[in-house]
C-alpha cells in the first residue's frame, strides 16, 4: 500500500442462495417424503432442496436396499420437480456417514450458500448424540417438520438452549408413513400404491425390492 493511502473496508458478501440439504436412508422414498421437502422448499423460501442418500447412517439400522437402488428411486421420486436435486456426496464417502462432514465440504463447494439442515421430528430428538452438533449449528440452520400437539414443543425442551436457537418449525400436515412399514408392507404383498410415487413403486417390483424384508 502506499504511504497516505486509506485502508480500505473489508466488505463480507451476504449468502446469495438459500439450499436446504435433504438427508436419510429413503428405504424406500415415499410421499411423506415429498410432501416435508415442498414445505421446506416454500416456507423457508429456499433456492433449492438437495436430496442426499446416506451410505451407512450412524444411529440407524443399515439399509435394505442397495445404494444403487435408493439413488434410483429418490431419482425417480423428484423427477420433474426443478428445485428438487439428487446429491450422491455420502453414497460414494466410504464408512459411517456423518453430517458435519458432509457440510464442510458442501461449504467448501458453494461458500455463497446460506445453508439449512432439513430434519424430521425424531432427528431432531437425536441430534444431541450426532457428531459435533455445534459444528453443524455453524454451518447450517436446522429446519424440523412441526407436527400437532405438543410432541414438537417437548423434543425442542429437550435440546441444550444454544441448539434450539438455531432451529426453525416448518407446519406439515399428519402424514403417518414410515420407510420401514413400506418395507413390510412390500414383504406382506400388500399394496404402497399412493404410498410412494408410481415410479418408485415400479421400481421396486422390477428390482423385487423387500420382497423378503
């Protein structure tokens, strides 16, 4: 710098895009599923919402399908949907997956993004138990689906007061789906027909997914 030269202010660029990162197993994806990211996507008002399979969830049983075929239907399940895309970031990340990890390298990737953490209400419960939840608050907002009564109001009491701050309820109407009763059902010959999108649904008899679960 010059001699007599005026130091200039460093300026700090505001986030210019607003992605919610969309995680979990879908063993398989169902409409439950669709329903919690459009919510996300509208009320948060984000750009977009990155799918992102897990390889091998840390607190969960591992997977009944094969990653392969969970990338396939989560494919299938957003095709058509332009604000919804499909990440396979932790499919190809060897071992147990961890979010924090993934965070850092997607704010390595897109340093401009205004990142939000999208979770179901029992995530939310177990996000104390993942690794470095602080970190995770650094890097991301948390967005959890609300849902009736006071379930939602207990799982927040049950966070250490800097975690709840920085978390955010999304209204989401009563959709009692679970993965693993889909998996049943399939194993049982009982219809998911609505349950899941047409092509997924396709995609499970072709590749006789849970047939034996």
């Amino acid at each position: 710098m010059e001699d007599g030269a005026a130091a200039q202010p460093q300026t700090v660029s505001a986030p210019t895009r607003r992605i919610g990162l969309f995680g979990g197993t879908f063993d398989p994806p169902h409409v439950g599923h669709l329903v919690a990211a459009e919510r996300f996507l509208t009320h948060l008002h984000l750009d977009r919402v990155l799918w992102m399979p897990c390889q091998q969830p840390v607190l969960k049983d591992r997977p009944t399908a094969s990653a392969d075929d969970r990338l396939a239907m989560v494919c299938l399940a957003v095709a058509g949907r332009a604000a919804f895309e499909v990440s396979d970031l932790e499919l190809r990340r060897p071992g147990p997956t961890y979010t924090v990890d993934t965070l850092e390298s997607l704010a390595g990737y897109e340093p401009d993004v205004e990142w939000w953490l999208l979770l179901g209400l029992d995530a939310l419960a177990d996000f104390p138990r993942w690794r470095n939840p602080h970190r995770i608050v650094e890097l991301a907002r948390l967005a959890v689906v609300e849902r009736p009564g006071a379930e939602s109001e207990a799982v927040l009491r049950g966070l250490p007061a800097e975690l709840a701050a920085r978390v955010e309820g999304v209204p989401m109407p009563l959709l009692a789906i679970a993965s693993r009763d889909l998996r049943a059902d399939v194993a049982a010959g009982r219809s998911v027909r609505y349950l899941v999108p047409d092509a997924v649904a396709a995609h499970i008899a072709k590749q006789r997914l849970y047939a034996r679960a």
